[in-house]
C-alpha cells in the first residue's frame, strides 16, 4: 500500500506538535524513518533517547511535559498518568512527583516496565481516563486521582488531606468522590471516608457530629455537650455544634467543604467574638480530629474543661494506646 508522503509529513509533525516533540520508535517508522536513519540522527545528535525506544526530536532541554510524554510512550497502549502525578497536571498540587506515576490496565504484564527509568507503574482497572483532545497528556480522572492517592496514603491524615485539597481547589465535587468511593470494590478507611462526605448530601455535619460524641467524648469519659446549641452572638442568631455551656467551651466540626469559601473567614470573626463576649474556647475539628487523633482531641477538649470547672474525670478508651487519663 503506497502512502502519501504528505500525508505522511503532516502527521509526523502533528504527532510532535501533540507530545512536545517525543516520538517513539513505531510512530518515527511510520513516518518514514529508517533503523538507520533514526540511528544517524542519535549518533548526530539530532535527537536524544529520552527512555528505550522513545526519542526527543529536538536539541535543548527535555523539558517536563516531554518527559512525561516519554514515559507515557515507554509504558504503552492504555497508560495514562496517574497519583502524583496526575495530581500534578490537574493542578491539586503545585509540586512536580519526583517518580512519574502511571496507571496500565490491570490485564498488562508488569513485568516489561520494570526497567522504565525514574516511572512507576500501576495496574489497575478502577481508575478510568480523563475525556480529552490527544494533545493533551493521558490521566486518570481527577476523581480516581484523588482515590488513588487515598489508596496509597500512609495515614488517614494524609488521605484526607488530599481530598480537602481536590475540594478547596474546586476541582470536583464531594457528591463525585462519593459515588466514585461506591464503585470502588476496595479502599482504605472506606467507613471513615464515607462518613467524612456524607455532610454534603445531609446538608449538615451529622456524620462528624456523630463521630464526635461516639469516640471523642463518650469514649473518653467527657461531659456531655449541647447539640446545635441556639446562641445569640454580636446580636445574629448563631448555632454551636457542641457546647458546653457550663464551662464556655465549644467544639465545631467543619466537613471537606470548609475551606472552599467565605465560610472560613466568618466563622473565624464568630470565634473570635465568642471569646471578647464571654470568654467561651471554641475547638475545630475536622474528620481527623474526630477519626486518626480521636484521642489527641478528646485530651485536648478534657483539660480546657478541667481548667474551666470540670470536676469529671477522663478515661481511656480502647483504642491501644490511648494516652487519655486522669488529670
């Protein structure tokens, strides 16, 4: 079959214009090019390997789309960044992964990218690909980014971390995570994470609220505090997650929509009230506080009771570990 050799040229240069001047070995012999052309222009210096079979057909730097293209072309059919690294091109992060993250399909052997250079590979059919024009770099949705970094992560603090992150940036909704959190046949602190999103279809921080009084204050011993206490604060009708009217504490819970807009800066004007009308210590806590550092808030809320009247006791709960206790 004879092909146009403009048609041929076209393409060559649309396919570099696409990856930021990187080819690999079978789209350079399908525009044209010879083993030993494509050998002459390495050995000249024309082009550089940027990994096995994949070249930069320009001189300079190989800058970090490039090289991310080539690392894409190395991993194959289907490969697309993701983790880290997908986090990085969506913009949830601002700092570059040091090894570039990829995601092949799971039915992909792993063992031929073993010696991808600076690249780790994934396998897994549960994140699924970005829609996008082919001049854009391949990635997981930023759904599945924000999944697969929960995954990966080391503590719960860091998993929520990333998905406070994705919302605050508004790079997808909360009602997103959760119904790709669903599909998601396995995933770390699931119970934890479902509860940490479910504010945003209650309409409230229920689950949090709920979190809170279970293994922060009843399983610490803690005096029991008023739910969606009623207060009248700078003349404008506010309401306390939890307060503690006898001692002027109060313990607000804020879900992974707080930092996402004014709210912040409001409530920040309120605390700051509560303590020049009435002296009252206002606690926020997220779903770390109430979930992984249970303990730690439980400590915390306990001895600004006891320096503000509490005659009670704390305990331990039966977490192993539990540093809780008399004060």
């Amino acid at each position: 079959m004879c092909v146009d050799p403009n048609t041929q040229r076209r393409d060559w240069f649309l396919t570099l214009d696409a990856q930021s001047g990187i080819a690999d070995r079978s789209q350079a012999r399908r525009a044209g090019y010879s083993r030993r052309a494509m050998a002459w222009r390495l050995k000249t210096a024309k082009w550089r390997r940027v990994q096995r079979g994949v070249y930069a057909t320009f001189t300079g730097q190989v800058h970090r789309e490039a090289r991310l293209w080539a690392a894409l072309r190395r991993a194959g059919p289907g490969a697309m960044l993701s983790h880290e690294t997908a986090a990085e091109v969506h913009g949830l992060t601002d700092r570059p992964s040091a090894k570039i993250h990829i995601t092949v399909p799971a039915d992909r052997h792993p063992a031929r990218h073993r010696a991808i250079r600076g690249v780790v590979i994934h396998r897994s059919n549960q994140s699924r690909p970005m829609r996008l024009p082919e001049w854009k770099l391949p990635r997981t949705r930023i759904e599945d980014t924000v999944l697969d970094l929960v995954a990966t992560s080391s503590t719960f603090d860091e998993a929520y971390s990333w998905i406070s992150q994705a919302v605050a940036r508004k790079l997808v909704s909360v009602v997103v995570l959760r119904e790709v959190l669903r599909t998601r046949s396995r995933i770390r602190w699931r119970v934890w994470l479902t509860e940490a999103l479910a504010d945003a279809e209650e309409g409230a921080y229920f689950p949090l609220e709920r979190r809170y009084a279970r293994d922060v204050e009843r399983a610490h011993g803690l005096p029991t505090a008023q739910r969606q206490a009623r207060r009248i604060i700078g003349g404008r009708t506010h309401y306390k997650d939890n307060w503690y009217p006898e001692y002027r504490v109060c313990v607000e819970l804020d879900g992974p929509t707080y930092h996402q807009n004014e709210q912040v800066h409001q409530d920040k004007r309120r605390d700051n009230l509560n303590l020049a009308v009435d002296a009252a210590q206002t606690y926020r806590f997220g779903p770390v506080e109430v979930t992984e550092r249970a303990c730690e808030s439980a400590a915390m809320v306990a001895a600004t009771l006891r320096r503000r009247g509490w005659q009670g006791q704390p305990h331990p709960c039966r977490k192993p570990g539990c540093g809780v206790g008399p004060q």
